[in-house]
C-alpha cells in the first residue's frame, strides 16, 4: 500500500479551518473508496489571519512543515492570500538546501494573486514583497504547481494578466474556471479533482502532462 498522502490547507485572508470549501475536501479526500493512495487532510489555523503577516505566517508554517522534514507524500493546497504564504515558505525553506532540496508532492494554488484591484494598506505588504520565485519552484516537481483562477473574481479582475504571470515566474499549470468568483464555496468538484490528478497522477504522465 503506497503512503498517506498529508494535504495541508492554507486558507484565505481571515478564514478559518471551518470555512468555505475546506471541511468538505477534508471529509471527502479522507473518505474516498476509488483512490489509490489514502489521505489526510490537516487544516491550518493560521496566525492572527485577520491581518495575516508575512513573517508569522512564515514561523508558523516552519514549525508545522519543518524544511528537512518536506517529502513527495506532502501537498500543499493555498487560497489567495494562502497560495502566496505558501510562496513566500518554500523560497524561505529552499535557502536551507544549496544543494539536492527536498520537493514536496506538488502544490494547487486556488485563487492566487499577485495584485488586486483595490488594495489596502495590509494587503500591499503582501504584493510588494518580494519572493524568490525560483527558489520556490525547487521544492515543487516539474508539472506539479496547479492554478485554479476565476474569469470573475471580484478582487482580481485582470485575471488573464494573472495567468500570465503564474505562468512566467513559476511555470504554472493554469485553469481558468468560469464564475466562480473568489472560489469561496462550502463544495468545489474542481479543487477536489485538481488536488487529486496532482496526488494520484503516476509520474510518467505527469511530466507528460
């Protein structure tokens, strides 16, 4: 039987474990009956959330995923504010690792942004700091960093200018869904099956992908 596969949800600016979509991923990835590999789910209570900062979000998630301990069995899942506290974390962690980095199994980012239409002065701490994209990236295998964006979300409209973005700083796999706003749900089918291809997918195809 191959090993447990331990999916770690960030959540979005000020939500909470028991928010939107992600009690039911956790519920159905822990009770599927069609999948090859077993999950556990751990929804994160991030620090101070309702104004999330860089730093403690850093600390925190250091001291949940120490660095020498990241492996291909780990699956980091972001919404918004989350995809780029998960960012800002592997580029940390990767400055441990000169050499030979450990990789997690892969990443979906639901929701990311690098810019939103009406900023306010916490959120521009987020967009103005800078992130060591590359960095980043060598703890994510090839074909493994998944994008989930909305053609409405009602914080991010330049959502093909984001695209692009994901794309060039981080050779993202990039799905855009229609209306599905801010992804903010208390079910998605999507994320669900994204989260899925990324952790089930046999190797071969996903580098064929």
């Amino acid at each position: 039987m191959s090993a447990t596969k331990h999916v770690y949800v960030v959540p979005r600016w000020a939500g909470s474990a028991h928010d939107d979509w992600y009690p039911w991923l956790k519920r159905q990835l822990e009770s599927l009956s069609d999948s090859p590999v077993t999950y556990e789910v751990h929804l994160l209570t991030m620090p101070a959330w309702d104004l999330p900062t860089i730093e403690q979000a850093n600390d925190y998630l250091a001291t949940v995923l120490p660095p020498r301990e990241l492996n291909e069995n780990i699956y980091l899942v972001g919404h918004s504010v989350g995809c780029l506290a998960i960012l800002h974390y592997l580029a940390q962690a990767a400055e441990q690792f000169p050499v030979h980095p450990p990789q997690v199994g892969g990443v979906l980012c639901v929701a990311g942004w690098f810019s939103v239409d009406s900023p306010w002065q916490d959120i521009l701490n987020w967009i103005h700091a800078p992130i060591d994209y590359e960095a980043a990236r060598r703890l994510i295998p090839a074909h493994k960093l998944t994008v989930l964006l909305s053609d409405d979300d009602p914080y991010t409209s330049g959502y093909q200018e984001n695209e692009q973005l994901w794309v060039e700083r981080l050779s993202s796999n990039v799905s855009i869904l229609p209306g599905r706003q801010h992804f903010s749900a208390q079910l998605d089918a999507d994320i669900l099956d994204a989260l899925r291809d990324l952790a089930e997918a046999p190797a071969a195809l996903a580098v064929e992908k």
